[in-house]
C-alpha cells in the first residue's frame, strides 16, 4: 500500500532531555516522545543536538530552528544544474519578466542584482531600504527590495526578498532568499533545486 500524497511543514523549535522533541507541524506547536506520531510525521529518535524525523516516510534530521517543507510528489517543481569548467552553477531566469542569469550562491544572504539589471526589470531601487552589505571585496552600498516575480527555469517564486548594489554586478546572484524555498541536492557536478514552498 502507497503512501498517500500530502504536504508537510516541519521545524524544530526545541529539545527536551533526549528523548523529546518539540515540533512546530503546519504551524502547530507539538511535543513527541521517541517513536511517536503526529499526523505523517514521526519523531525516531533525538541525538547530537538535533531531532531525527520521519517525513512522508523520509528520514530527515532536524537541527533547532531548521525547517523542512514538502509538497505532495505529484506538485513537486525541480531545475537540475549542471557545474561549469570552474565548478559554478548557473541558471538563466527572469525578474518581472526580465530574462536574467544567476550564479547560485548559498553563501549570499539575499539574491543580488546590479544596478542596471535591477533598472531593466522595472525595480526603483530609490524605494528600496538603504542598507551595507558585507562582500568579500568590502562593505558595499545596497537598497533591500523585494522581487514580485523570480522565474527560475519553469519554477515562479512571489514576493522574494533581494539587495541592489549601487553598481553594475557581472552576474546576478541568486542568494538565500530564494534557494531557501528549495531542498538543494548535491551530486558531483549536478545541482538539483526541488522546490518545497
């Protein structure tokens, strides 16, 4: 017998001695003992600081304050990148509608872009909240924005948080604020972004 298709939201908002766990499930708070069960969630065990969980019969593990989200398997929205000569990924995308290409970053807070790109998506970077952002090359100027439309691939994000550097960049960055809506899997030169939000 299958498992049924559904949907979950799970974090770890604390441990308790180490046997329990205390579970914030599609926004209810909950406490599980070692092998209990709260809906398609399962508490299988606690060591090392995090909680072991089983999701839609996957094990995870959970880290405080980590959160996992899945979608049923039938919604499920994936991009598979492939690294460049020098171990980049890429992917081409699109801001309201303005075709962008992205050099994924998990080391970025936000997504980046420059200022003309930023210009040529119809952002007004003067409505943006003034702010530094810490670089490898030094603190650099920056308005905080927020992108009503992020298309990576065939996958639509809403309403996604970004900067804007006051000067041009050589490629968008595709930070945190948006890989962070994804589960991201590594396999040698392969990148697979499988959306969870």
């Amino acid at each position: 017998m299958g498992m049924p298709a559904w949907g979950a939201d799970v974090a770890l908002a604390g441990l308790a001695g180490g046997e329990r766990a205390i579970l914030v499930i599609d926004g209810q708070r909950v406490s599980l003992s070692k092998g209990e069960k709260k809906g398609g969630v399962q508490l299988l065990g606690v060591e090392n600081g995090a909680a072991i969980v089983a999701i839609e019969g996957k094990e995870r593990r959970l880290r405080l304050g980590e959160r996992v989200a899945t979608m049923p398997a039938a919604s499920k929205e994936a991009l598979t990148l492939t690294a460049d000569a020098r171990g980049h990924f890429h992917v081409h995308g699109a801001v309201n509608g303005v075709s962008l290409r992205f050099l994924v970053d998990t080391g970025a807070t936000m997504v980046a872009l420059g200022m003309r790109d930023a210009q040529r998506a119809g952002i007004d970077p003067d409505k943006g909240e003034a702010g530094v952002s810490l670089t490898a090359n030094g603190p650099v100027a920056v308005r905080k924005v927020r992108l009503a439309r992020l298309t990576l691939g065939g996958v639509t994000l809403y309403d996604v948080e970004a900067v804007i550097h006051e000067g041009d960049l050589p490629v968008s960055l595709l930070g945190m604020s948006a890989l962070n809506r994804f589960e991201i899997r590594r396999d040698g030169d392969t990148m697979t972004l499988i959306r969870r939000f």
